[in-house]
C-alpha cells in the first residue's frame, strides 16, 4: 500500500519511518506541524523526495481517520 513508508521493531522503536532514511512519520508531521512546508522539508533532508514526505502525510491522514476521541468529566 505503501511505497516510501516501512516499519522494522529494531528501527526507532518500531515507529513507522521513511525507508533508507530514519526519519520517522512523526518527526515529518512535527516539521510540517511547526510550520516547515514540502518544500523546506525536502530540502533540509535532500535525500526524501516529495513523493515520500507526501506519503507520510497520507499515512498520518490514514492512521487517524477512524480514531475516537473520548471526553469525559469528572464531578466530584
């Protein structure tokens, strides 16, 4: 399903990262979260093409699309 996104256990602690890169989905979505763009993203780190910086970002859209989120107060 995924051409650039990979997972290993003994690699970042099983986090899924950009193949041939080490650079986890998470740390791309903290860049793009923290205001870097594509753009600024791929030419810090020349060696993730577009395409895989781009798939990160479907895989983060694709890992949260049918979360739940659960609030609740707690009354005394």
């Amino acid at each position: 399903m995924y051409n650039y996104i990979t997972y290993d256990p003994q690699i970042l602690g099983g986090k899924p990262y950009i193949k041939d890169s080490r650079l986890s989905v998470e740390f791309i979505m903290e860049l793009l979260a923290s205001g870097g763009s594509i753009k600024e993203i791929h030419e810090t780190y020349p060696q993730l093409s577009t395409e895989a910086i781009q798939e990160a970002i479907q895989y983060s859209a694709n890992a949260v699309k049918n979360e739940i989120l659960i609030t609740s107060k707690i009354t005394a």
